[in-house]
C-alpha cells in the first residue's frame, strides 16, 4: 500500500511537470489490483498474513484437515480415520454446530483437533472490518468451548481467503492461521478419483491437506488414500504434532 501510494504521488508528480498518458494511471491501479488480489485468495502467499501451509521434514509425515463441519458427513470420516488409527484436525464453522454438538463431541472424544473456520462462513465475510471480525471469531471459539471445554487457537480463514482486517483480528486473538499446500477441490471435482490423484500428485513430506467432512463420498477417497500413504511409507499426524504448536489455549 505505502509503495503503491508513493509511485501514485510520483505519478501524479510527473504528470503536473508534464503530460502522462491516462494509460499510465490505470496500468498502476491494475496492477496494485492485481497484486492485492493475488495476496488475498492464495493463503500460501503470506501477503497479509504468515499462515502456516506445510513444514519441511525429512519424515513422511503429513496432516489432515476438514473444513465446513461439523455435519452428518463428519461421522463417516471419523470411521474410516479410526479404522486407520489416524488422527486429524476438523476447522469448524460456529452456525453448524446447533444440533450437532454430539458430532462435535465425537471428534473431541475420538482424539482429533477441533479448529476454528469462523462464525458465519459468510460470502462477504471478508469485507467485514476489524471489530466485526474479531466478534465473529469470538462467536466461533465459544460455541466450540461450550460442547468441548476447549477454545481452540488453531484459525482457517473462510475460503483460504485474508485480508489486512482479518490479520489484525487473528492476531488479537492470538490465533494460529492455518493454510495448506494440498488442496483436494473436492468440493470442485465430482469424480473421486480425480480427487485422489490430485492430491497423490502433490504429495510431499510436511504437507498439509485440505479436505471437507460435508463431500458425500470423501470417505471412499480416504481409504484409498490411507491404503497409497501406507504403500508410500507415509503416516497421517495431528497437526499439532506436525507443526509443533498448541491447539487450544
């Protein structure tokens, strides 16, 4: 922002010294665009905020996450995680936990991590500011703290997507951000096996992977997942054993 301001000024500097294309004014703002549009929906970017997306090790260890739950979904992945003696980290949204607080209690008793993927979830989430935000995640941790006992420190920002506002509200809660570097677009694909290959091909040791516990049908691409990660010497962690950070305060 501050170099975008200082090459406007110059620009305008020019222009009153002598006569600058309207071109020029326009280049500038796409690209500050462009760039800004860049460091908000990649979460691996570190633009507005470090989220932490993998860890380099030398050990086949990985992590797996789900977003959006808790849902009915949810008690399909945890038979097949417990069937593989595999523990992962569930991000969910605080408004889907009414009703569901038994599910919510099942990931907690089964040994997996509980994070926090916001409130709302809303599609204009990201335009809320600061204050708002800050409420929003609050909202989350209590709901989660109600049924479990535990206010998570563990925070994935809804859709992968940060924001100056954002950053300052996590920090303020004193959150871990959480990103990955192996997105399944399982909510993208239907075909599940394009799903598997696609996170077979973008495996590597220290990543974190990216699921959703509400995809019928997740639970047949996680055994045919479990069954490769055996085959390939791999071994599915928490994700605070991976990245070495607490999960709750």
């Amino acid at each position: 922002m501050i170099l975008f301001v200082l090459l406007l000024a110059g620009l305008i500097y020019i222009d009153n010294t002598r006569d600058v294309h309207w071109s020029l004014y326009l280049l500038l703002f796409f690209v500050f665009s462009g760039i800004e549009f860049y460091g908000a929906c990649y979460i691996n970017s570190g633009f507005h905020q470090k989220a932490i997306c993998n860890v380099h090790s030398s050990d086949k260890l990985i992590a797996m996450t789900f977003d959006d739950g808790p849902a009915l979904q949810t008690e399909k992945i945890l038979k097949v995680l417990a069937e593989f003696d595999a523990k992962a980290t569930f991000f969910c949204i605080g408004k889907h936990i009414k009703g569901k607080e038994e599910i919510l209690k099942k990931i907690d008793a089964d040994g997996h991590l509980i994070g926090n993927h916001s409130y709302s979830h809303g599609f204009f989430i990201d335009l809320k500011n600061t204050r708002s935000l800050v409420n929003d995640l609050e909202l989350a941790n209590s709901e989660i703290k109600k049924v479990i006992g535990k206010s998570p420190v563990f925070f994935r920002p809804p859709y992968g997507v940060t924001t100056p506002g954002l950053a300052r509200a996590t920090k303020k809660l004193n959150f871990k951000v959480i990103g990955w570097n192996i997105r399944s677009l399982d909510t993208r694909i239907k075909d599940k096996q394009e799903v598997l290959s696609r996170i077979k091909k973008r495996l590597k040791p220290g990543s974190i992977l990216l699921l959703h516990d509400t995809i019928a049908g997740t639970e047949i691409v996680l055994k045919e997942l479990f069954l490769y990660l055996k085959e390939q010497n791999y071994k599915v962690v928490a994700l605070d054993q991976l990245i070495h950070e607490k999960a709750y305060a």
